[in-house]
C-alpha cells in the first residue's frame, strides 16, 4: 500500500480520475452543458437550479463551491457555460477558477454565442481540443500523501463494531492520505491533532481538516469534493443511491444484515476488524482506475447546500 498509480499533473498535482467537467453557471444554462455531455462519455457534468435569485451569504457559497468544482484534482478541464444576464457572473466565477490553477479552464456564454446551438458548437469544439491534449495521458507510481480524502458518515450507532472503523481510519492516516470530515462525522479523538476548520466547499489544504456540513449526505459529499477530496469513503448503516460526478464515492457497510441484504450497492464491509485489510485493498484498486459501486451504476448526484434565502 506504500504507493499508488495516479495521474500525474504538470503543475505537480495528482488525480486518481481524468474528467473533463461542464459546469452550467446557472440553471438556464442546463441543457447546454447536459446535451454535449450526452453525447461525450469523457465528459462529466452538474444539473442544478441555481445562480439567479440567491443573495448574502448563500451566493457567496455558491461561487465558492463552484469555483472549487471546476479545479477538482480529478479535473483534466473545465469549462463554465452561462447564459449571460445571470445573478452569479459567470465572468467572475470563471476568473476564480482560473486563477487557482494552470489546467485548462474556459468560458462559453449562450448569449454571446448567439444562441444555445452556437453555444453547444463551442463546448463540441473545446472537448475535441482536450480529448486530444489528454489522451497520452497514463498512471505512474505516486504515494498516498498526495492524496485528500473525503469521509462520510451515516449514524455511528448503526456500526457494528466502532473499533472497525477506527482501525480503517487510523491505517488511511498511517498512509499519509490528508483527510476532510464533516462536523459531527467523527469522534474528533481520531483525527490526532486539533484539525483545521473550513468552511463548506473551502479548498482544504491541512492534513486534517473539519469542514461544515450539508442539510443531507449528497450536499455533504458535493462540499467535500469542492474541498479538495481525490475520493470518498462512506461508512453507511443503510443502503443508499447517490454517488459523485467527479470523484469515486467508496462506500462500505458498517451493519453485517445491510451488507448481506444490499450488496450491489456496496464496495464492500466494514463489519469487524477482519475486514479492514480488504477494505483497504479495494480502496487501492478504485483509487487505481477500477470503478466503485456508486460509478458502476452510473450515480453521478449533486446538491448544493443553501444556506440563505433565496428569491
């Protein structure tokens, strides 16, 4: 486990998936971004009806978050689609992306294209271009502390045995990997030194950080991913049907009658200690290239927490 095959980026970071990401600014822009994705498998995308209409705090989050999506370290590129009368100036959410990263970041408006087939021309032309910059692309050795992690948790009473899934956790920080959890998702004994805390969807950077929240698990792992996570780890107690567009979502059962009952939805379990050694060997083979669960079965959700009103 002392190394692991990742993509490796010529600004020195390093991603374990290769997305080229179609991020409609606001929700009139949808259809665009939906419609070339369609029909390019190398493409990932977000549905969402947001960036109009939201004020204070809660489009300040917005902006943040989707900044953040579009230099996700499993991003090869992205580009914004907007539509160009929109609350969130597209404008400004792309120069915040591309300031915080050398990879390929562009911008498509609908109405400075001169419609939405104009505008789908453009995104069809840009994806040619980074199909082809990124097709040589191969994995090569890199190490764990590299990596960011992402954990969610579903209610820790439901484990069948805690001690389980503490020993996972303390053999992923014994690798190096840097770690982002939800308020409220760990006993903070377990994360060792006092971690660093971010806001929801802040690029986290400490090697371990506590970031706030969503309303529900989906918002959460959007939040996370925005912060910075390679990947996921869902500790569950329950099946559930959500995964991520941008990064794997590796989910174990922590409840022996949830696993046996719900397999196809699972990675695998972490019921008592005897299964944290597989567990990190299937952690190893998603973080290499073999597909999750979640990817699988083609749950590529996203929900964006709101914090504030909207109009």
């Amino acid at each position: 486990m002392q190394s692991v095959r990742v993509f490796q980026r010529d600004d020195g970071s390093v991603a374990v998936r290769n997305h080229l990401f179609l991020l409609p600014a606001v929700v009139c822009a949808n259809q665009v971004a939906m419609d070339v994705a369609r029909r390019n498998p190398s493409c990932k995308y977000i549905e969402h009806q947001h960036g109009c209409a939201q004020i204070g705090a809660d489009l300040v989050q917005t902006q943040r978050v989707f900044a953040n999506l579009a230099v996700s370290p499993n991003v090869f590129a992205s580009l914004f689609v907007g539509l160009g009368c929109e609350g969130i100036r597209t404008g400004d959410l792309f120069e915040m992306a591309r300031s915080r990263t050398r990879r390929p970041v562009e911008l498509v408006m609908i109405q400075g294209s001169g419609g939405t087939l104009a505008a789908q021309a453009k995104v069809e032309a840009w994806v040619r271009e980074q199909e082809a910059a990124m097709a040589s692309l191969t994995r090569s050795d890199g190490s764990w502390d590299q990596l960011t992690v992402g954990l969610l948790f579903d209610d820790p009473s439901g484990s069948s045995s805690p001690s389980a899934v503490s020993e996972f956790l303390q053999r992923m920080l014994a690798l190096g990997v840097r770690v982002v959890v939800p308020e409220g998702g760990l006993v903070m004994s377990e994360l060792g030194d006092a971690p660093t805390r971010i806001a929801h969807g802040e690029q986290a950077t400490a090697k371990v950080s506590v970031m706030t929240g969503g309303s529900n698990l989906l918002e959460t792992a959007t939040g996370l991913t925005a912060a910075g996570a390679h990947f996921i780890v869902h500790f569950a107690n329950q099946p559930h049907a959500f995964g991520n567009p941008l990064v794997p979502l590796i989910r174990f059962a922590v409840a022996e009658t949830v696993y046996a009952t719900f397999q196809d939805d699972f990675d695998g379990r972490i019921v008592d200690t005897g299964d944290v050694e597989q567990a990190l060997v299937r952690v190893r083979e998603i973080v290499e290239g073999g597909l999750a669960a979640a990817e699988e079965l083609g749950l590529d959700d996203f929900a964006l927490y709101r914090i504030g009103p909207t109009v």
